[in-house]
C-alpha cells in the first residue's frame, strides 16, 4: 500500500500472534491487507495537504520483494501483478478536539493461480479497501479502523472467500513520559469450507519514555480463536510482550 493510504487508527500497535489456527491468521491488522509485499519496487506520489486534506497514490508491477533488482519473471504461481493503490487522510482541529480521518484501496491482478494450466480456482482480480478515524481530546485518544480484503485462493467449493478485520481502541497519556492504552481487534475469515474462522483478541499496553526518542512497553494479549467447522478446535491463548521502542 502507499503509505498515505494506510488507515491504520488504532491506538495500540498489537504483535499478538497465534499458531494452529486452520487458516493461518497471526494478527488483527486494518491497515495491510497481507495481499501484496510491501517491499516491492514501486512509484509513490505523496500530495501537499490541502486544508488539512492529503492524498497518496503508489503502482507496483509485481508484488515480489525483489522485483526492483530484475527478478520480475510472468507465469509464476501466486505473484501479484499490477498493484495500483490510493488512500486519502483528513485531518482537522477543533478548539482542543483533533478529528483525523483515512481510507485507502487497493487491486491487484493475479498473475498465476495454480501450477497447472487447468488449475485456476482463484480470484484473478483482488482488491481491498479499509477506512479508520481517530479523535483526540486532552490526553485521551480513542480510534477504530475496518479492512476488507479477497482471498485469492477460493473455497473448495470454487467460490469466493473474504476476510474483514476490526480494532477499536482507547489511550490515555497519563503523563509526559507515561501512558496506557486498551485495545480490541477481530478477524472474521472464510474457511476453505465456507464456514466462518474468527480471532478475537483484547491487548492492555503500557509505555514509559526513559529519553528522547527511547521508550520502554510492556503488553499483555488475551485472545481466541474459533473455527464454525464441526469437531474443529478452538484455541485460546495469554501472551506477554516487553520492549524497546527506538525513535528518530
């Protein structure tokens, strides 16, 4: 995506992760749509801001990492072709209230689906779309943000399969050098046999500033995930996180 069309409002950056679920979901993320590589080659236009509006556009030929050193072969199982993106932010004051709002979307082209010629169960076009707003008062921010995106793969019943992620959050700057923040995120994904897949995870973040540009956080992530297939496992998991974070 061209970074001014991330929609990424969230109040808390999340890293929670979960292994064994059926379909491979990691995190809540409303501001990648885990199509494309971000590390492609590309061309990206980022616009002045207009009263407080922007705009950015970006158009990848192939989603390949390293596409930009002449490894940007056609036939290839999977490769993205033709990644066009734009996204607009709105950002404006109001006496002490700051209200800041985003959106963005994406298509792609799939270049190959299967390895064999007659093998090409899967959405040849993908696209995705994802909006967010955030407002700020005194030391309190409260965000969400929503993302849509297709599955290229299809179900095993040849039709088309979606994934939406949500995250709604809140974080209060308790002091100059301290803050804390609540957040919830979900993921509803279409299984490979059309019923629902979802992950639901709640993180509690806490940030201390020990100089310029150096903090220190710590996290606790409480989630689930469940899988509608019957006699499918459902999974439940508690991890903790501790960091440093690194600004300049």
């Amino acid at each position: 995506l061209a970074e001014g069309a991330n929609a990424s409002v969230s109040v808390l950056n999340n890293s929670a992760s979960i292994t064994g679920n059926a379909v491979g979901i990691a995190s809540v993320t409303t501001y990648d749509d885990l199509l494309g590589s971000e590390d492609s080659g590309k061309i990206v236009y980022f616009s002045p801001s207009f009263d407080g509006f922007s705009f950015a556009l970006s158009y990848a030929p192939s989603d390949r990492g390293q596409s930009q050193y002449g490894a940007n072969g056609r036939e290839i199982t999977g490769q993205l072709l033709d990644q066009v993106s734009v996204g607009a932010a709105y950002e404006r004051e109001f006496e002490n209230v700051v209200v800041r709002l985003s959106g963005g979307y994406s298509s792609y082209a799939l270049d190959r689906c299967g390895t064999a010629a007659d093998v090409q169960s899967c959405e040849d076009s993908p696209h995705s779309w994802h909006a967010g707003a955030t407002v700020r008062f005194n030391n309190v921010s409260i965000g969400g943000g929503y993302m849509n995106r297709d599955l290229v793969e299809h179900d095993a019943a040849g039709g088309d399969s979606e994934r939406e992620d949500f995250d709604i959050g809140i974080a209060y700057l308790v002091e100059e050098i301290w803050g804390i923040s609540l957040q919830y995120g979900r993921v509803r994904q279409d299984g490979t046999d059309s019923l629902d897949e979802t992950f639901d995870m709640v993180a509690l973040n806490g940030s201390y500033g020990l100089g310029p540009g150096v903090s220190v956080q710590a996290q606790v992530d409480v989630g689930t995930f469940e899988d509608d297939t019957p006699g499918a496992q459902d999974k439940q998991f508690v991890e903790f996180l501790v960091g440093i974070a690194l600004s300049f």
